[in-house]
C-alpha cells in the first residue's frame, strides 16, 4: 500500500516549500508516518477504507510535519539572550500522541482498545487482556497478557 496522503497534497499544506536536497527525507517521512497510522488502526489492507478519511490524512500529515520540522526531537533551544520552548505536540516526532489514537479510531469507526483484568486461582494472581484497536478474540487475533 503505498502513502495515505500524496507529497504534493503535503507539499501544498506547509508554510514553505521544500528544498530540493530535502525532498528525498521529506518523501521517506511521509511515508513513514502512513505506515505508522496504518500500524496503529490494527486494520489489515484489505480492511482500509478506500478513501482515507480527512482526520487521518491530517494525522499523517502532522506525524511528517513533526519529524520533518524538528528531526532532533528538541524541546527547548537558547542561543544567547534567545531562547525557547516547544510544546509535547511539537516534539513527539514519529510518535502518536493519545489524541492522535482517539482520533483515529473514531475517524475509522473503531473500538477503543479492550483490557480486561482476570483473576486466577486462590492467590489471585491478575493478568490483563489486551486486543488491538477493533479487534475482538473472535477474530482470530492473539491476545497478549500483560
């Protein structure tokens, strides 16, 4: 599957155009972040909507943007009397931020994630249940306990 939002479609929505010796990075990126939001969804390709929701085109689009704009993953800078501060949703990088994930899953009509805590035996030993984003156990997916 290739990209959920097109480079020229990113291309258009920066404030500055891309340099050319930074177009290769820029594409990578993209594409990075599609693969990360695909990941994400726990959705498998056949299941991916054929038209991608504009919620999700944004999300990839400012997973990119974060990567693209501050690679280092700085979150303050002082040069001299100058100094600043950027906030988490500026210095997550490649990462989603929980909003992200709730956003996305709403956008794609998904369950929120299950966790289910077990009890075993006398001593009572807990084990908790997880299941991907809009998966049940019926769907032959394999829970981890955690």
């Amino acid at each position: 599957m290739g990209e959920l939002v097109t480079f020229e479609e990113w291309r258009q929505r920066r404030p500055e155009p891309f340099a050319s010796h930074e177009e290769d990075r820029a594409r990578a990126l993209l594409s990075d972040a599609s693969d990360i939001v695909r990941e994400a969804t726990g959705l498998l390709a056949e299941e991916w909507p054929t038209q991608t929701p504009a919620t999700v085109r944004q999300i990839v689009m400012r997973l990119a943007s974060r990567a693209f704009d501050n690679p280092l993953g700085l979150s303050s800078e002082s040069v001299g009397d100058l100094s600043y501060r950027m906030g988490r949703q500026q210095t997550n990088g490649l990462f989603l931020l929980q909003e992200e994930r709730e956003a996305l899953a709403e956008a794609l009509g998904l369950s929120p994630v299950v966790c289910a805590e077990i009890s075993i035996g006398y001593e009572d030993l807990k084990f908790r249940q997880f299941a991907p984003l809009g998966r049940t156990a019926e769907d032959g997916v394999t829970w981890v306990g955690g």
